[in-house]
C-alpha cells in the first residue's frame, strides 16, 4: 500500500486501519503539505481514543484538562487551521467540514473528560465508542484524508 492509497483507505473506512506510511517507507516529505504533517495530524487524533480510554479506566498517568481539551486551535492541526490552513485552504469546502468537525470532535472529548471525572464511566465510555465523539474522530480523520488528496492532487 503506498502513502495516496493510505489517505484513500482512510478517507473511505473513517479511521486510519493500515500501518501509517511511515511504516510504508513513504517519504515524510510527501506527506507534509502547506506545513501540515496530514499523518501526524491523523495519527494524533486517532490515538485520542487510546489517551481517552485510559482516562475512563483510570489507568492513565495523564491529567487531563477539560477546559484546555475543548479549545480546537491548541493542538497542531487547529493552530495550522487558524493559520496556513485558513490561508492556502480557505476556499475549499472540504477545509471548512474539516474546522468544523475538528471543533465538534475537542468539544465531544472535553465531555467525556468530564463524565469520567464524574465517576460516570459507563456514560464516557459509551460516548467514546458510540457517541458524536466517535463519529466527528472518524470524520475529522475522513476529512483530513479527502483535503489531503484535494490538495496533492
């Protein structure tokens, strides 16, 4: 699989399932676009279900920070979206589903953050796997994929 069948594979099925490319032997070069790493991008938000999921369980050595999760322009990919994404970007629909979904998804996490502070496991967890949390992960990785060839192609 190479890296344009990567980003199609994951712009079809939601969610990042191969190797990522750097296990592919892709070249980073070619995946960074308009100074957005879409891999690291993809990957970092994929593995928020791993940091959540420890969270939920309590096995996690993380604090995490509700207020600080739910602000969409901390990570890397909402600071490229507030800057060279608006810029190189902004006149493509696919970007604006993407800093939407992106908001929505920090916005799901900060919840269910605060359903595992609340001793409501269950309901986080659930929220996790089934909720609009897991929906906007899929789709924040779908659309980073279809911008990603968007703008390659």
């Amino acid at each position: 699989m190479g890296l344009f069948d990567w980003f199609k594979s994951t712009s079809q099925n939601g969610e990042a399932t191969a190797p990522p490319p750097s296990e592919l032997g892709a070249v980073k070069e070619d995946y960074i676009v308009q100074g957005l790493d879409f891999v690291a991008a993809i990957e970092a938000h994929r593995k928020w279900k791993d940091r959540l999921s420890a969270y939920i369980a309590g096995t996690s050595d993380e604090k995490l920070d509700a207020s600080a999760i739910c602000q969409d322009d901390k990570c890397a990919l909402g600071k490229w979206i507030y800057s060279e994404g608006k810029i190189f970007c902004g006149h493509m629909p696919q970007f604006h589903g993407l800093k939407a979904t992106h908001a929505q998804f920090h916005i799901h996490a900060s919840e269910i953050v605060k359903l595992a502070e609340k001793g409501q496991t269950d309901a986080a967890m659930q929220a996790l796997l089934e909720g609009d949390y897991a929906r906007d992960s899929r789709q924040v990785q779908t659309q980073l994929s279809k911008l990603y060839m968007e703008m390659k192609s």
